[in-house]
C-alpha cells in the first residue's frame, strides 16, 4: 500500500548498503539507486552522502527515516487492525533466537504453529543473546525468544519455560560416573565454551560467581560459536562443558556424552523479549499464546 520509493529508501537506510537493499528487496541495484533518487528528487534533498564506497544517512535522511519507521508501522496497524475484526489470523512476523532455542526447541513448536494457522508466515534470525536482545530493541524483529536473564527497562520480558544447565563430558572422562558436580570440582578442569554473548555462557559465569569461583581458575582451551561445535569438541575428549540438557537427548540417547547435573543445580529462563511500545500484532499474540500452552504442556504445569 506505501509508496515503493519510500520502502525501498527504509530498506537502504537499514542496512546502509545500496547492494544489501537490493538483494533483501530482490531488485537490481540500479533500479534500487533510482526509486531513491527519484524520492530524493521529490523532497528535493539529499538522502545519503555517498564517499569511498561507502554511504551514510543525511539530516534529512534520517528525518525521512524516522517518519518512514512510524508510517510502516502504522500499516501493519492497519492490516491487522481489520484482521481483527474479520477474524483473519495472518501475515508475517519476524522473530529471533538465540542459538539453542533455534536450534533445539523452536523447530517443533513452529511446526506445529504453522499447521494451526497456515496463513501466517515466520522469518527465524539466530544470533546469541546479546545479539536478539539488540534486534529487539532496534525493531528488525517483531519478538525475541532468549535463554539468558534481560534486563531492559524498554522491553517486555516474559518467562515461558525454566531449563537446566547440567556438565557434559566423555564417557571416559573421570568425572562421567559422577551423580552430580560441584563448582569447586570445575577448578583447574579444561573447558570447552561458547564465545562472549552467548546466553549459555553469561548464565554459567554467574552462577560460578555465585558460589565464589573466580572464572580465571577455568581452564577454557576453546570458545566455539555453536552447541554443536561444543559436542564435538567434548565428544573428541578436548575438555568438558556446560550446556542445556535440550540440547544432548540424541547424543544421551547413542552414548557419546555423559550428563551430569550441578549441584547445586543450575537453573535460567527461556523468555519472550519485545518492546514495551511497539504496537503488539494480533498475530504475535496468538503465537505467544501457542508458545504459554505448548510450554506448558510440555512442563506438565
């Protein structure tokens, strides 16, 4: 319904890149360069300062950018607002994961999802923590899921299921016939870990912490950027881990890794993350009221 020339500016302006545009919009660059142009001829102003291959937003870019957010907004608004009242459930969102949550509990839920309302679209973005916590605040997603505590006075948080953090070792390591392990057993070991903004990793530090272990007494000979890197380093005998017991079933289940619980043991929030003032789609509140039941159906609460 909007002006072309503007969703294609907006889209330019988001990622400060006339090739990235392009590609996102699946349009060539030359026509990208043109419909801004031509807005630009319309406002009879520069847009973008384009130097060394590079661009950047003008003053007058950035108002334009401003008012180009709140009128998209406005139509998804719109959209929805007479989706409501015709009962229609449907249209895009855009959500974002943090790695395990993409990876190891989101594929089944948004299945099922999907069967139950086919006229709804989800685009998934993975990133760490850190990474969904930023794409939530700056609106290039509609809902973040994280499993790691968010503390943001701009951002709804909402805590949807409680999941366990337990050791992971080889099953001939000395530690794999333990029935539980505590901090003080983790000194001097060598760790395996994932990298700086993980979730995963924040939550551990804290808990080490917590019961007095100074984090420069673990000995960490990798930081990997994926649960399953992580596995296979362990599974390699290349150190121990602490990763979410989600994510271990099939490897708990060949024998490859052995799980072992802390204690005492370590519990952190998977958690819905979205901006306090951003008008909340219908469809998003459906999909958050799926997400509460099949959570709890699954903790059995």
């Amino acid at each position: 319904m909007s002006d072309r020339r503007l969703q294609v500016f907006y889209a330019v302006g988001k990622v400060l890149s006339f090739t990235k545009a392009a590609e996102a919009l699946h349009m060539t660059q030359p026509a990208v360069t043109f419909q801004v142009r031509q807005l630009e001829d319309h406002f009879k102003a520069r847009l973008f300062d384009r130097t060394h291959n590079r661009i950047s937003m003008t003053d007058a870019g950035q108002v334009v950018f401003g008012y180009a957010e709140r009128i998209f907004e406005l139509y998804d608004e719109l959209e929805h607002a007479v989706g409501e009242l015709t009962g229609d459930v449907s249209g895009h969102l855009v959500i974002g994961a943090s790695t395990t949550l993409a990876e190891y509990v989101l594929p089944s839920l948004l299945g099922e999802f999907s069967r139950n309302f086919p006229d709804v679209t989800i685009s998934l973005k993975v990133g760490n923590t850190d990474t969904v916590v930023a794409m939530v605040e700056d609106n290039s997603i509609d809902l973040g899921i994280v499993e790691a505590p968010v503390g943001s006075g701009n951002l709804v948080v909402e805590v949807c299921q409680q999941d366990e953090l337990v050791v992971i070792v080889a099953p001939d390591h000395e530690l794999a016939g333990n029935q539980a392990v505590s901090p003080e057993q983790l000194v001097d070991r060598i760790f395996v870990t994932r990298e700086a903004g993980s979730g995963t990793r924040g939550v551990f530090h804290t808990y080490l912490a917590d019961q007095g272990i100074e984090i420069d007494t673990l000995n960490s000979t990798l930081d990997l950027a994926s649960p399953e890197a992580v596995k296979g380093a362990v599974e390699a005998g290349m150190g121990l881990s602490v990763v979410s017991r989600a994510i271990v079933g099939k490897e708990l289940r060949l024998g490859t890794l052995k799980a072992i619980p802390l204690q005492p043991r370590l519990l952190r929030p998977f958690s819905f993350v979205r901006k306090k003032q951003k008008f909340r789609l219908p469809v998003m509140t459906e999909l958050l009221d799926f997400a509460r039941s099949y959570f709890e159906a699954k903790t059995g609460v």
